[in-house]
C-alpha cells in the first residue's frame, strides 16, 4: 500500500502499520478523485498461470499483477460458456445457460458500463467484452470497437478465413472439409498485431493516452479472444516451449461412473486438423503447446496495456480486474473445451488489484462471477444497485482467510451444480424429478476420476447437497 497523508494517519492511528488494511470503500477514500477501472477479459483463459502454480506455462504480466492485488485461487464461472457467463459479470444477474445477451434479460438492471457512465465514468469497449458486440451498445460512452466486426449468428464466424483470423497461408490447406473452418490451431512468423489481440492492446493503449487528458474517470474494457479457439498465435509464443517437454492430462479416460449428460464439448471439432487424432499422445501435446502459446500471447498483451498504464501515471488511481470467462478441458477425461459442470470448465482466473488494498494477497475462499459487480462498486465507494445478486469480496481483499461464502453456484444446459469447499455437485432434473447426480469430493480426488453420487457412503452428503441446491445462493445469503 502507497502511503499518502490521509492513510498513513489512519494506518498509524490504528496501531497496525505493515498489516492493517483501508476499510471498505478506501479505494475512493484514498485517491484524490475517482479510481479508473481497467477491466480485462480473456476468453476460455482457465486457471493455466504460474501464479497458479502452474510452472510449465510462461505468464510473467499475469503473475506480476497478481503480485499487486489479489489472486483469487477460487473463482467459479456462473456459466460455462462465453455468452451468459459474460452476461452474468456484466450484469450482475445469474444467468441461465442461454442467455447470450443482457439485452434480453427481463429484469430492470444496469449493466456495469452503464453504472459506471450513470456515475460519471467515461466507458469503451475494446475487443470481446460483451459475446455480441452490439449487446447493451448504448451503455457505453464510445460504440464498442472490434478490429474486425464479427456478428456472430449471422454467418459462421470461423469459416476459413472469413474474418482473417488465420495469418498462414498454409491454413488454407488444414481446413475442416465439412464446416469449412480452418485449423484449430496455427502458429504464423507475423507481429503481435498480425492477429486481433495485438489490436485490442494497440487500440487500449491509444485509449489509455486519451484518457489521461480526459477530466473523468475511465471504465476501460478490453476483451482477448485467445486462447479460445482457434489456438492462432504467432510463432514466437510457441517458440517459448519445447513439444517434447509438455506434459499431458494424467486422466485420459472417462471419470468412473460419469454421468451421461456429461461430456465434452464438440467445438474443437468444427476446426481443422481434428477428428480421430484427438486421443494420440501427438495431439494432447500439440493441443497444449498451442494453448499454452496463446496463453503467453495474451500475457504479452497484458502486459503492454499495464505497462502504458504506469508509464502515464494512472496505474495508482485504477482498479484492475482480470478474469478468464470460464475454465477449460486441456486433455483431462479426453475433454476438451468448456460447456460441462466439470471442476475445470466452471474454474477460472480471477485478478483484483485496487489501490488501498493488499498486495501479493491470495485467498482460497469461494467467489463466484455474479460478485464482481459489487465488489467493483465498493472499491469505487458507490452504492451497489439493488438487483445484484452477488456478493461485494472487498473484505477478502483485505483479510483474505475470513470466513466467507460456503457455496458458489453454476448453471449449464439441463443441471446445476453447487461448490462447496470440499466438494462439487451437480444435478440433471426431468420435471421435478433428478435424474442424474454426479458429485467429487475434491478433498481425496482434485482431478475428478471418480462419481461418488451414488456411493451409499455418500448419501448423507448428497441429500445435504441438493438441499443446498435447492435452496440456492439466497439460502446462504
Ligand atoms: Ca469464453
């Protein structure tokens, strides 16, 4: 924490100088005007970051600003997919599996761009932020930007190579003959701008030099499309691992007793150089170096747009957040992708970093998504509008192993899932009835190979939670 007059009075004034914290709101208190906010989304990023312990994956900007602020070990998507999963942080509201637009929420709600404008902010939207570029446009300050105009719904965005998301002309080559994609991934000799990210940060950084002439605060989001599919990066990322030394998923095989609404998601197959390949040893270790390329594609990017940040200055009066906007299946059960209620497609990345607030701080209690938007409201001192449904974790920012929410709650396609400290526990229901349960105890299998569900050791617990199910995130409110 940076000293000024005012805190190092009320810090000395406490008696507890080097481990006492601002109270609630000390963002505000503490600047001389209105924190700024960069608001960084990356998409189908899970928690494949060194600071997540995560060694064989290059992230140094990711991991450097998490040293700032904190890093929440435990962070759950609300939905594991990019569309509702973006509504819910967004709008605070919890979403169902097919609510790919705020716009068609029926509840009156304010996005958090438009909050922030209705409190004097000045908001732009660069890059993926909202999954339809169009959603909620009138809340921003500026029309969002993209480098390329992608309207999904209208023609397949992936089709090669519609949009130029594909750098190497041998692509063209390694496309999916029947949905005309290209390949899922590719690693092109081109500059970091070649590809839409090193716009994204082009244009962020521009905005940023803008923004500090400007008398307002700034809400300024800037969405990264890698490392979701396709896995395009240029070479230099991949030139940052050797093949031989990645490591495959150690559980290449179906969970014992999965459930069968459980599955993997297909998306990786409307690409190029899928199909039958996908279980050889040659393909998990590509699948992984591309990812892990891209990974450190975006890092890269990251760490200009935070860079530009400090060299003008702004980087003490803004927020910083950054979060993944749902995990992933790298090979794990032969998965891969998102849509599941999976420990790995439902955890994600999640990256506070507030003046005021503690630095190289970690904390392990549950958050969910749906909390970002009053945690933002509170760190910029403003009310929190009364349809949020999450819950502000500012205090974890200050005291990170207080008792905190037991459960957080996910939803998908025909089931929810509820995560407690020990366990995860999902439920598929026909009408009233549940038809499937799939439970992991994560306290004796972390990597999820086995469904105790129907364990008859596991009874007690399963009841307990599907009361907990029941009764949802109001319940523990
Ligand atoms: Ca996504």
């Amino acid at each position: 924490m940076k000293l000024n007059r005012r805190n190092f009075l009320t810090t000395v004034g406490l008696g507890l100088l080097g481990a006492s914290l601002p109270a609630i709101g000390a963002a505000r208190k503490a600047a001389p005007k209105p924190p700024n906010i960069l608001f960084i989304a990356v998409d189908d990023l899970r928690p494949q970051l060194g600071c997540f312990g995560h060694a064989e994956t290059r992230s140094p900007n990711i991991d450097k600003l998490a040293s700032r602020g904190t890093l929440f070990q435990r962070a759950y998507c609300n939905v594991p997919v990019c569309g509702p999963s973006r509504v819910s942080v967004l709008t605070g509201i919890r979403t169902n599996a097919n609510q790919w637009e705020s716009k068609n929420l029926k509840t009156d709600y304010a996005t958090l761009p438009a909050f922030f404008k209705k409190h004097g902010y000045h908001a732009i939207s660069n890059g993926k932020v909202f999954h339809v570029m169009n959603d909620s446009k009138e809340d921003w300050s500026e029309l969002p930007w993209r480098p390329v105009e992608i309207y999904y719904g209208k023609k397949d965005w992936a089709n090669y190579n519609a949009y130029g998301l594909w750098q190497d002309d041998e692509s063209s080559g390694k496309t999916n003959p029947r949905s005309k994609r290209g390949p899922y991934c590719e690693a092109a000799d081109v500059p970091d701008n070649a590809y839409q990210d090193g716009k994204v940060a082009d244009k962020t950084i521009a905005d940023l030099q803008r923004m500090k002439t400007l008398n307002e605060p700034f809400f300024l989001a800037c969405g990264f499309w890698r490392p979701h599919l396709p896995f395009n990066a240029p070479k230099k990322y991949w030139d940052m691992y050797k093949r031989d030394e990645i490591k495959m998923a150690e559980n290449r095989f179906r969970p014992e007793n999965l459930p069968d609404p459980c599955r993997t998601s297909r998306e990786i197959d409307g690409y190029g150089l899928t199909g039958p390949r996908k279980e050889s040893d040659e393909f998990h270790k590509e699948a992984r170096h591309a990812y892990y390329a891209c990974v450190s594609y975006v890092d890269a990017q990251i760490g200009k747009v935070i860079q530009s940040l400090e060299d003008l200055g702004l980087a003490e009066n803004t927020i910083i957040v950054l979060w993944g906007d749902h995990g992933w299946n790298l090979g794990e059960h032969n998965f891969w992708g998102k849509h599941n209620t999976l420990n790995n497609a439902l955890h994600a990345p999640l990256v506070v970093c507030a003046p005021g607030t503690r630095k190289n701080n970690r904390t392990n209690r549950l958050v969910e998504f749906v909390d970002i938007y009053p945690t933002l409201c509170e760190l910029a001192g403003l009310p929190v509008p009364r349809h949020a449904q999450g819950k502000s974790f500012v205090p974890l920012m200050n005291d990170p192993k207080q008792t905190w929410k037991p459960a957080v709650f996910s939803k998908w396609s025909g089931c929810q899932a509820v995560k407690t400290d020990r366990y995860l526990y999902t439920e598929w229901k026909k009408g009233n009835k549940v038809s499937h349960r799939m439970l992991f105890d994560h306290n004796v299998d972390p990597l999820e190979n086995v469904n105790i569900a129907e364990n008859p050791d596991a009874k007690e617990t399963v009841e307990k939670l599907s009361r907990l199910l029941q009764g949802g995130w109001k319940s523990i409110k």
